[in-house]
C-alpha cells in the first residue's frame, strides 16, 4: 500500500475559505504538520467576496455601544429563522463562542468599522463588519498566519474521493490537480511531484471544509426543483458539491439539503452580488420598504428573516422595488454612490417622479407610504409584524431612492451531518473515524435558513473546533 500515496502529512484540509484556513491554524498551532489543497487558482472561497459582516453576541462594538445582548438571545433568533430545523447543541456551541471568533480575527490583526448593524431576524444590533468590507482582508491575514506556521496551501487540486481502510477510518484523499503551491514552506513530508491524480495520506485526520453548492445548478435543481439555471446566484463559481457528494460516498449523514437560502437583496441589475445587493442589504431593508411595483403596496415586513423576504418576493413573481429616503441612504454611501453612476439606482425628487418610472400606480404609493410614516410614530408592530422599536423612521426626506430587487441563491444551510467536535456523522449516528468537516458543506446549524452575518463566525467556530481535533486525532 505505500506506494498508492504519493506523500503524507498529518492533517489534510480541503477547502481555503474561513473554515479551512481556521482549521489548519488551529491543528498546526497543536503541533500537527498541515496541507491545506483548494481546487480554484486562489484561495478563500466564498469568504474572499463576502461582504465581511460577522454577526455575534457579546461582541465588542456592542459593548462599545452598550447594546445589550447574550448567547441565549442570539439562540432564539437563530432557532425562530430555522424553524427549529436546527441542531440545538450545535447552535448554543456556536452561540456561545462567536464573539470569541471575532476576537480571534482581530488578534490575527483584522481590522473593523466603527458601525454596528441589524440585520432581518436579529432582534439586536450585533453585525459588526471588516474595514472596507471585504472578506478577503480575512482570507489575507489568515494566509499570513500560516505562511508564519510554514503551512503549505496547495491551489488547483480538486477533491476525487475519501480513501478509507477497511474498517471505514478516513486515511487520506485522492485529488485531481494542475498544481499551484503557496511560498508557504513544505512539511516534513515527502514533496509533491507532478501529476494528475494524486493520493495523499492523512496521518491523523481530513478536515472537509469545502463550502457549499449554490453554483452546482444539477445538484442543487435535485434538491430544490424551482432553484434552476434561471435563478442567479451570489457564490463564486467553484461553489459546487464534490466535497459533500465525496462524503455521501462513504455513508455521512445528509441534512436539510433542500433548504437553499436565497438573498432578497439581490439587484435584477446586477449578476452575483454586487454593490447593488450591498445598498439593498445595509440601507434598504434597515431603513426603508419594499413594495410591489404592480400595486404600489408593501409586501412583507422589512426586517424579516432572509427566507420570508424572499418568498414574499418570488410570490409576487416578478421584480419588487426597495424604497429609501436620504437619510436611511446615509446607512451605505459608498454602494450608493457607485450604483447611482451605473443606473442600479435610481433617485427622484418626489414619489410620485418615482412611481411613474416604474409604472406603479402613484396614488397608491403615496398612500403607503403616508400609512407607513404614521405608523413608525406608533406603538405596535404593523400587520406585517414589523415593530418601529427597531430603529425605524419615516421615509420623509427626499431624494428618494429606488432599486429592482429579485432573490438570487445565496447560501445552503444544508449539508453534513456533525456533531460539537466537528466529527462527520454517519447513517447510524456514529462518527466516522478520520473525518471532521466545518463550514458550509455542514448542515444542522442554520436550519431552514441562515441570519444575516452568521456565516463568517460559524466557519471560524467550527473550523477552528475541527483544526484542534483533528490535530489530536491518533
């Protein structure tokens, strides 16, 4: 059997976006030697163009603002957006450790903004956001680390399967590659050489980290007919499912995998996510309404979970418009600015200048929006369910603003089966020797649908959860 693995380490990981990167600090910072092999030409995934949000309780720009908050709180929102799909054990774990996440990312010197934000679901203000937004200032100060660690990250190589002995311990991967390496130096085992397929062995564990499958148009239509090609999606294009399927191959456990979360900040005018989403997601939804263009009325509660914005938009079966005034716009200039230049915005004078243009009825448009405007004076939640105690003020202040919105595929809250030690779990339950997973491809967490900002700390919770086991594994 030696000559079937070309080299060895101790610890494989699959995978370069946050889960992954937070794994291998962890497992070589236990003293594990480390390989970190990603398919794409660059790292970091999806991580690398998110918009750097990162939602915990406790965290410290709430207590810098004196936002009160808790990990039992933070539950309940996740659990309430869920639909109590979740896996309880696994959220209260995450709960309790996100704002440690956070802290973590800082001490590996990310930097961040001074705002704090609510997004749809939360109960409180607990997002805070990466300087410049970007997600990838993560991926870069996690990449230092490791190239300090002498952690090799090997691109281009693409997952084939997990290599198991005969009693089903995970021993290592077999991988397809044109090989890129990192300046990272190598670990003490042998180099590897060129070729096609290559067959790694893992000494001590392989950590999945490999994301989710929201660009995998075949295997995404099979769990959720509707989601086709004509439905956009937010994730890069390597967002497919061989490292999940690589896992179903061995018998883990499936979750939820029907549950595909859409974005209702998607702009029609727009592929992918863009600045136009960003307005949408950091100003419109916080600040404004959104409405039918058909009827000039409001179809669903601004503030509501991803899930129920969406449907109320896809119920409406064509392009919704999200309102703001000047002021709600101040929330996100930059996108603002960007997006007025290049027409996904566009700003009037009057509401009526605006229902004309997208020939609502203009009559019933004011009409909503002089009935929202009394009622953020009120003391109650509309009949949409929304409460003015959350920060909401009137649309009064002109110019107003307007953008397209249609839900575009954002995240899979489903996945793998794992338990609070990260291990992959198979179809009876049981852990599968050899296999740890963090990150998207992992299910149970989110449930029906994943609140805004909670993607970045889970991966950072979980993979480092995973890195350290792993490393211990013998």
């Amino acid at each position: 059997m030696a000559d079937f693995w070309n080299t060895s380490t101790d610890v494989i990981i699959i995978g370069s976006g946050a889960a992954g990167l937070s794994a291998a600090i962890e497992a070589r910072q236990a003293g594990a030697f480390v390989r970190v092999f990603e398919k794409r030409p660059v790292t970091g995934g999806n991580t690398r163009i998110s918009d750097g949000g990162l939602s915990a309780p406790d965290n410290f720009m709430q207590k810098q603002q004196g936002v009160t908050d808790s990990p039992q709180r933070f539950c309940k929102d996740i659990l309430r957006a869920g639909l109590g799909l979740n896996h309880p054990d696994l959220v209260d774990l995450f709960a309790r450790q996100a704002s440690d996440a956070v802290d973590w990312t800082r001490s590996l010197g990310v930097r961040y903004t001074a705002r704090l934000d609510q997004f749809g679901g939360h109960s409180v203000p607990r997002t805070v956001t990466i300087e410049n937004n970007a997600g990838h200032t993560l991926i870069t100060a996690m990449t230092n680390r490791l190239h300090q660690l002498g952690v090799p990250i090997h691109t281009r190589h693409t997952l084939d399967r997990l290599v198991t002995d005969a009693s089903g311990r995970v021993t290592g991967v077999c991988l397809s590659c044109s090989e890129k390496t990192s300046a990272a130096a190598p670990d003490s085992g042998t180099d590897i050489s060129p070729c096609r397929i290559r067959h790694i062995r893992a000494d001590r564990a392989v950590v999945l980290a490999t994301g989710g499958f929201g660009s995998d148009v075949a295997f995404r239509t099979c769990q959720a007919p509707r989601l086709d090609d004509t439905i956009d999606s937010t994730n890069h294009s390597g967002a497919t499912a061989e490292g999940l399927t690589a896992a179903l191959k061995i018998h883990a456990m499936p979750l939820h995998l029907s549950w595909i979360q859409l974005g209702p900040w998607g702009c029609a005018d727009e592929s992918g996510y863009g600045k136009g989403a960003r307005f949408a997601a950091y100003s419109v939804f916080p600040a404004g309404i959104l409405v039918d263009p058909f009827t000039g009325g409001r179809i669903v509660n601004e503030w509501a979970d991803r899930r129920q914005r969406s449907d109320a938009i896809l119920n409406a079966g064509h392009a919704c418009i999200g309102i703001v005034d000047h002021t709600g716009a101040q929330k996100e200039v930059d996108s603002l600015a960007s997006c007025l230049k290049t027409g996904k915005i566009r700003q009037f004078d009057s509401l009526s200048d605006l229902g004309t243009a997208f020939n609502m009825p203009a009559e019933s448009l004011e009409q909503t929006v002089a009935e929202y405007n009394l009622w953020t004076t009120c003391p109650g939640p509309d009949r949409f369910g929304k409460d003015p105690k959350t920060k909401t003020s009137p649309l009064e202040t002109p110019p107003f603003y307007a953008i397209r919105l249609w839900p575009k595929i954002h995240y899979t809250p489903g996945g793998l089966q794992i338990d609070t030690r990260a291990r992959v779990m198979d179809l009876s339950h049981r852990p599968i020797p050899g296999l740890f997973a963090a990150g998207e491809v992992t299910g149970g967490i989110h449930g029906a649908g994943r609140l805004g900002g909670c993607a970045l700390p889970e991966c950072i919770v979980f993979g480092r959860i995973a890195g350290r086991n792993a490393a211990a594994t013998g």
